[in-house]
C-alpha cells in the first residue's frame, strides 16, 4: 500500500505524538469539509501541517507525496498541489460515493552508537532499511528506536462506507466502531485501535478540540483503551478534533526542588503512534 512520503521534519514531528499532554508540535491534517452530498463532482481542499496550536501552521511544512484511498480501496490522486513555508495543501476530487481515507505514515529509526569513545547520533532519515549502512564498522554501544506513526482524516459523500477501514496489521491502526464521519456532539463514539493487527489494550488516548489559540483551556480528555483497545468518547462540543493515541512509556514526573532529577526511562526498540483529524456535528 502507498503512503505519504513525509521528509525528516515530519518524521521526527511524528514522535512527537508519543507525548500528546505536551505543548510540542504536531502534525495533522484539516479537510476543508468532511461529509458531502454525493453527486460525483464534489471537491475538498485538504492542509497537512504540523503545529503547536491545533490547528494554527506555525512550524516549517513536512514534504509529501499525498495519496488518498478512494471508497472502492483504490488509490486516486491529489490535484493542485502546493507547499508554503508553513503548509502543504491538495485537493481532492470526490467522484464515488462513500467514505474516503487520507492517511500520512513515518516509519524512522532513532539512536545512537559508540565509535573511537565517542557518542555518536545515527543520521538524520535513517529506516531500517538503511541502518545497516548508517552505522559504521567498530562501532559499539548500539541503540535505536524504531518512531512509527500515522495520521489520518476521513471524508465522506453520500453514505458512509468501512471499506478504507480494513487494517493492515501493521503499526498503530484505528477501526471504528462508531464511523469518524458520525459524530455528534453530546453523544458517545467508540473506536478500536490495533496494535499489529491484535487490540492496544492499555493505552492512553487524547482527545483535543481546534482553537486551542483562542482559549485559555487546552480542554484535552484523557482516556485508555481497554482489554479490546476500544475506547468511548463523549463530545462536549461541535468542531474539529485531534485524537492521539501512542505506545509510549509515559515521561517521569518532575523532581521535586533540590531534588536530583531522575534518569529517563530506557527508550524502547518500537514506538508507534497514531493521530486523527475528526469533524463532531452540533446535536
């Protein structure tokens, strides 16, 4: 399957979804709209960014090669394609009826290595096909971490359809139970997120509203999966939100005042995570 091909600044701004309760960037991507007629000849102009404030473009644009999944699973193609300092945008010409995906996904190893007694950082846009190569002979003391991440929204005309929803097994994926493009305000919604194809038990997931500029209050809900990696959302409010969910091991709490500041957790060898753009309609 095709994906986006994000560069190094959207790659390492997608393990910054592995801590969603920071004030760090993050990437997502803001349709336009989300849910249309149906006639065949509609449009939607899609911005993939990657921000502090959700959803205000205020860090350099990630490259891309968007792709989008078509209500039948095949791939169409983005038309109009541009990138400014701050965003990148496309637009998408709807002309089946169903729902569509827009998936960005990274997949990139972090570490370092010991070479001659020195420290060193394994360059920048390392893969695991490249590792191998990237770490010169001699060198000890080897550690990497594997960031895998996904960001997605979903636009649909006419009916909603679940056909861009099959999961691949791999990665952090999201299946809903309650479709993305049915959200009303006031009311529960339910999705389940797969870990390599089996339930995410256990993990911690957020929910943010848009505007965050605008207001004091991040408003961020806080939530975990249970044994089947589904969790249930009640929308407090009509808008755009941003849902993350990660596989990170939570980040120490902070040492208390002369006190000595605790040493960071081992850094595991995988670290998935995954984010979403959702549209919640007024009741």
């Amino acid at each position: 399957m095709k994906i986006f091909r994000l560069s190094l600044m959207a790659t390492a701004a997608a393990a910054t979804l592995a801590l969603p309760t920071i004030a760090s960037a993050r990437l997502w991507l803001l349709p336009s709209e989300t849910m249309f007629a149906g006639n065949g000849d509609e449009w939607v102009t899609v911005d993939f960014a990657n921000s502090t404030d959700l959803f205000y473009f205020d860090h350099p644009a990630p490259q891309m090669e968007p792709v989008i999944f078509a209500p039948d699973g095949t791939q169409v193609q983005a038309e109009n394609k541009g990138k400014g300092r701050f965003r990148a945008t496309f637009d998408i010409h709807l002309t089946q009826k169903g729902t569509y995906k827009v998936a960005a996904i990274s997949n990139a190893v972090f570490g370092s290595y010991t070479l001659n007694g020195e420290e060193k950082r394994l360059p920048r846009g390392t893969t695991a096909e490249t590792l191998a190569q990237a770490i010169p002979a001699g060198a000890t003391d080897v550690k990497t971490t594997v960031m895998a991440g996904r960001v997605e929204t979903f636009l649909t005309a006419g009916e909603p359809t679940n056909t861009v929803f099959k999961a691949t097994g791999e990665g952090l994926e999201m299946v809903p139970v309650t479709h993305p493009n049915d959200l009303i305000a006031g009311e529960k919604a339910t999705f389940q997120f797969l870990l390599n194809g089996k339930p995410a038990a256990n993990l911690p997931v957020v929910a943010i509203p848009g505007g965050v500029r605008y207001r004091g209050d991040l408003k961020q809900v806080d939530a975990r999966t249970d044994a089947e990696g589904k969790v249930t959302f009640t929308w407090s409010d009509a808008g755009m939100y941003w849902i993350s969910v990660t596989t990170a091991p939570p980040r120490p709490a902070p040492a208390a005042e002369g006190a000595p500041r605790p040493e960071p957790a081992p850094r595991p060898p995988r670290i998935d995570s995954y984010a979403a753009t959702f549209e919640v309609l007024g009741s």
